[in-house]
C-alpha cells in the first residue's frame, strides 16, 4: 500500500526542549523514505515514532549547524548495524564535505557501503533520483552558512475519462495500452489518441525549507506544491532578529505560501525562546495572510499529504468518472 506522509521527528530550532527535540523529519513516498535534517537525538525519535533505517532511501542536510545534523552518525551507524541493504543517497552542501566527513565517521563501527554521497552545488542541482517515482532538486537559500532547500516532484501523469473510452470502443487490456503507448486502434479500425480521452493530471508536489531569510529560492522551492514544510523560528515583533541570524517569521511563511499558492502548510523549527503557550501566535501571525490548510508541528505528528489535485478539464471527468494513470 502506497503512503505519502510526513513523519515530525523534531521541531525544535538551536536549543531542544522538553517539548521538541532537535530537527528530523521523514517523508514518506511510496516505499521511498526522504529524512531530511536529522539533528540530534533522531534515532530514537525514529524508534518512538515506530519507523526504521530500512524505511530510509535518502538522507538530505540542508546546512552544518549543529540542529540540523547531530543525528547524522547514529543514522549512519543505524544502517549499518540494521544491514540496510537497499542504496542510501545522501544529499549535503558541497562546501560543508569536511563536516559531512567528521559526522559519516564520527565513531568506530563497521562501515556500509550502501551510502551513496551526492554533494550539491551551485545556485540550483537537480539530483538523480535513478527509477524513484519523483525528482528532487536542491535551491541554494540566505543563511549565514551555506544552505539549500529541497524540492520533490512526482511527474505528471494523466486522468482517463471512462466515458470517452466507452464513446470510442476502448476497453480492457486496451486501456493500459493507449496509457503506454499513446494510441489504440478500436475494433472499428479507427485511432483513438490519448490526449481524446484522458486530462493532464498534475504530480504531487513537497518543498523543504530550513534557516534561511526571505530571498528567491524560497519563493522558487515553494511555488505551486501540495506541502510546504518551512521554519518558523521567530515571530512578528523579532523580525529583526530573524533577518540578522537568517531566518524567517511564521508572517513570513504565510506570505510565501500564499504568494505561492501552496495547498498546506506545515510550520516548524521553533525557537526556545517562546513557550507553549505562545504556539496560537504562530497561526495567527501565519493564517493572516494564508487561507489555505495550515499546520503548526508537534514531535512525532504525522501529516499525509493533500490528496492529488484534479487534473484540468476536471469537470468533464467529474461528470464521466475517473480512472487513474
């Protein structure tokens, strides 16, 4: 059974709490599973959550602050031990390699072979993902160390319409035919294309972003997906803190969403300094200028993605039925 759904392992910022611990979240993709930031402590976070380091196919670091990847050596030791045996890809700033190489042998144990790094660079690198069911793409974001966001697309795919496959004689095995092929010819010998009975169906869509101020990779990373998981570190009235330390405010992060037409957005990243009585301020700072589905994380929530948009022309193919492609 296919589950699309975001694991919160942490969300917290800098400083854990009783409350949150450091950075972690898992996104789960169809038997993929994409953690990205494990900080410290994300393990066990694992482990409380009932996931394992067989459900991790990609590893993806955004920066080398410290919240943001402290958990890095027990994941790697944790696949190891586990003897993951599926390729894992780990994704990390080029420029941050030496760190990444003190946290990938940071202790003694029998090393795996099964990591495979892939380093980004550049203002913007699309990443092989090899026969995974979506892209993923690095954006370089604002923050005082380098940092990128992370992208994931499914590839679009196309919504058959029952009735014009009946109006045209395609039944059957024919279907999956005309999917794979393009077109069929109906035992009237005529061809039926399958631009004639099928509608563009969007692929579902995930951006990440971490610490990072206001600039144009957000804005990019962001623009049309499903989900959005962003920092909130700050609040309204420490907006200048946020800018100085290079970071965004919940208001912010509503903005982008809705400037970016984002269907739900998932706020995290939480700093220390406000207690959790204040969290209602996070929404109401972001769901001002956002209307869409709004979530404020805790530890170990679990957030299934939207479901698939309709794809155009949704209106005939509500009127006809839909089959899936």
């Amino acid at each position: 059974m296919s589950v699309r759904e975001l694991v919160v392992l942490g969300s917290a910022s800098a400083v854990p709490t009783k409350a949150r611990n450091h950075n972690g979240y898992l996104l789960r993709w169809d038997g993929h599973g994409v953690l990205f930031d494990p900080g410290e402590g994300t393990q066990r976070q694992m482990a409380h959550a009932g996931v394992s380091a067989n459900d991790v196919t990609w590893i993806c670091v955004t920066h080398f602050h410290g919240d943001h990847c402290l958990g890095v050596p027990g994941i790697v030791q944790r696949i190891a031990r586990d003897g993951v045996e599926h390729p894992v890809d780990a994704a990390f700033p080029a420029s941050g390699r030496r760190y990444w190489e003190r946290l990938r042998h940071a202790a003694v144990f029998r090393d795996t072979g099964v990591i495979r790094e892939r380093p980004v660079s550049g203002e913007r690198m699309p990443l092989d993902t090899g026969d995974a069911p979506f892209r993923l793409v690095a954006r370089r974001l604002s923050h005082p160390v380098e940092a990128y966001g992370y992208r994931l697309e499914e590839p679009g795919g196309r919504t058959m319409l029952p009735a014009e496959l009946a109006a045209r004689g395609v039944r059957g095995p024919m279907v999956r035919r005309l999917q794979e092929e393009g077109r069929v010819t109906a035992r009237n010998g005529r061809t039926v294309t399958l631009e004639e009975c099928s509608v563009p169906r969007p692929g579902q869509k995930v951006a990440f972003v971490m610490d990072t101020r206001l600039c144009d990779g957000v804005r990019e990373l962001a623009d049309g997906v499903d989900m959005l998981v962003i920092e909130s570190t700050f609040l309204h009235e420490d907006a200048a803190l946020a800018t100085e330390y290079g970071h965004l405010t919940a208001a912010q992060a509503g903005a982008v969403a809705a400037e970016a037409g984002v269907r739900h957005l998932v706020l995290t990243h939480f700093s220390e300094r406000y207690r959790a009585e204040d969290e209602h301020r996070f929404l109401d700072e972001a769901s001002a200028v956002f209307r869409g589905r709004l979530s404020l994380v805790h530890d170990l929530d679990r957030i299934p993605l939207p479901p698939r948009r309709a794809g155009r022309g949704s209106a005939a193919a509500a009127r006809s039925g839909r089959i899936g492609t």
